[in-house]
C-alpha cells in the first residue's frame, strides 16, 4: 500500500483511498484475474520476503483495488502481524499452538508455530485465493483447497501442507501458473502412464497431488501403472505425499459413494495398491505413519468385504515381528475394525511370528 505523504517525526501519513476489497462476482475473467492478483502480490511481497518478513494474514479482505492515473490495480495491506526477521522481532505477536492468520487462508504451519513461517506461508495463502477466485468457494480450515484448472498443478503445489514442499517465492508461482497456462493439458492417464515408464517419482507425485480428487484415476490408474518398485522410489522422492494419496485411495474405497462405481472383485486392485503402500512404510520403519495408514486401511478392508483382499492382509500381518504388529494393532484399534481384523487373523490357518500379535487376535491381551 503505498504512502502518499508523512511527517517528518512519523506521528501521521496519508494513504491513497481504496475503492474496496478483492471481491469475485459472474461477471469477470476468473483465470485473467487469479493471474492479476498474483502479479500483483508477487511485486508486493517481494522486498518484504527478501528482507526475511512475513506478512502472515493472506486473504482478500487484505488485498485492496486502487485507481489512479495507471488504472486499476492491486495492492496488499495490513502489514500489522508481519513477522520481521527471527534475531530483528521486537513484540511478540504469537503463541505456540495457536492460529495467527485467518482460518481458511492460513498455511497449516501458522496453526502452530507462525513465528516459525517462512514466505512460503504466503505462498500457500495465494495458492488459497486464486482456488477461491476459480471457484468462489471459501478454503475449507485446515483442509486441502480445490484444485482447479488451468492451474491444479500450481495449486496442489503452493497449497502443500508441508511447507518444504511449496514454492519457495511467489515469483516461482507465478511463473509456475503462466507456464500451465501456456502449456497443452495431457491427458492425466497418458501423464501417468508415461511418468511411470521413466520411473519419474518425483514428477508422478506432484502429477497425482493436482488430480487428488479424480477418484477414477486413483483407484483404477494407480494399481494399474504404479508398482512396488515405483512406490519405493516415490517414499524416497516424497513420502508425505505418498501416504497423503494412500489415504485418499483409502478414504474413497472406505465411502460407497466415492469408489468411481467400483463394486466386488473390482476393488481389489485398489485394495492391495494401498497395502502395498502400508508394506513400504513398515519397511521403511516409520511407525507413527504406519499406525495412521493401517487405520485408514483396516476400515477400508471393513468396508469393501473383499475376503481375497483380507487373506492378503492378515498373512503379511503374520509375517511381522513385535515392533511392527504393535504399530498394526493400534491402527486396528483406532479404526473401529479391530473385532473383524481379529476375525481375519483367526480365520487364517497361517502361523503367528509375533507371540504379541497372536495374543491380541486371540483376545489374550
């Protein structure tokens, strides 16, 4: 927001009357005014991030129309929760475990610690607006935007919930929406089959996280292109993501009304693709992922009835030792299915490796 003019002593200053704020109606090109408003916030925002702030409060309430004898034009405001750099912060502003920003628009990572936020924290705060703009749906609180075209690949970047993973700048965004733009659409299934025969885990993450909500290419695609191989190379590129599209598959597989009309023996492709995940992150050894995942899984398997699926499931159970078993058994027990996940195990004539495992499925402990 620019000062028009200020006293010496700073005691007062005038700034340039705004005729509102960022606003979307029917009437307007929403792709040529997402690709405005980023513009905008990228030479906004550029100095400030250079210097080390943060502005921390992205919404289109803090995004102001001007005219002047330019025309009309866009300008960030209300610079008041900007984080100065770490070993430069005067005041306080925050407390650890609680929202500094807006709900909605704030990045995951401002929920905790903002002191912490980096420019990326903004980053995701635009990525937020321009999914707002193309479809004038507000961001839901702490959950993934919509993700639209032209710009889904910009989208599910900026949007990442960890922060490592998203644009370093604005400027990258911006860069990254003119060039989706400009770029021909590939069909997503050709996009992944071809990721997958250049074993591309890193461009096939990023491919999927933009077409997270395409239920047909999750279930049907994924097991038919991405195997055990690929998912080991897709852990090392990017784990969060990984588990973060397992889960989907689950979550879609676990609700009748979003299996892309899958139905029997249909769903056991996407079944054993995900537990194919689950076997990839036991083998990697992180437990805490594991224990999360295996609940998603076992209400998935709940919910499918497919008895191959569990035949898969419970052998693989059989095979581990304590450490691993103890990661299962709290995801079973998280997810509602423990009672049919002992049932499987006991319906099973498969011997137990793990004393702890065979116990629970016995109800011995």
């Amino acid at each position: 927001m620019p000062v028009l003019s200020e006293a010496e002593d700073g005691s007062w200053y005038v700034m340039p009357f705004a005729e509102g704020t960022l606003r979307v109606d029917h009437s307007i090109d929403r792709v040529k005014l997402a690709l405005e408003i980023v513009d905008a916030l990228a030479e906004g925002l550029r100095s400030l991030h250079a210097g080390g702030q943060v502005h921390r409060d992205i919404k289109p309430d803090n995004i102001l129309k001007l005219a002047d004898g330019d025309g009309t034009r866009w300008v960030v405001a209300d610079f008041g929760t900007v984080r100065n750099k770490p070993d430069q912060t005067t005041t306080q502003l925050t407390e650890y475990g609680s929202l500094l920003g807006t709900a909605g628009w704030a990045a995951p990572e401002l929920y905790e610690d903002a002191h912490a936020a980096t420019p990326r924290a903004d980053v995701y705060g635009i990525g937020a607006i321009v999914s707002w703009i193309l479809t004038n749906q507000l961001p839901p609180r702490r959950r993934p935007v919509a993700l639209v075209d032209p710009f889904r690949g910009s989208l599910a970047r900026a949007t990442r919930e960890d922060a490592l993973r998203r644009f370093d700048t604005v400027d990258e965004l911006r860069d990254a929406m003119n060039d989706e733009l400009r770029s021909p659409q590939m069909d997503p299934w050709k996009r992944i089959e071809t990721l997958a025969a250049a074993r591309d885990a890193t461009g096939l993450s990023e491919m999927i996280q933009s077409q997270i909500d395409d239920e047909r290419l999750l279930l049907e695609g994924l097991p038919l292109y991405v195997d055990r191989d690929l998912l080991e190379l897709w852990w090392t590129a990017d784990s969060e993501s990984l588990v973060d599209v397992a889960t989907t598959v689950l979550q879609n597989l676990a609700n009748p009304n979003r299996r892309a009309a899958l139905r029997g023996e249909a769903l056991q492709a996407p079944l054993r693709w995900a537990l194919q995940v689950l076997q990839v992150v036991a083998a990697e050894g992180d437990l805490r992922v594991l224990e999360r995942l295996a609940a998603t899984c076992f209400e998935a398997l709940e919910a499918c009835d497919q008895w191959n699926s569990y035949q898969v499931v419970v052998k693989w159970m059989k095979q581990q030792h304590d450490q691993i078993v103890e990661s299962l058994i709290r995801g079973a027990e998280a997810s509602g299915a423990a009672g049919a996940t002992r049932h499987w195990l006991n319906d099973d004539y498969g011997s137990f490796r793990s004393r702890r495992l065979e116990r629970w499925a016995r109800y011995e402990a």
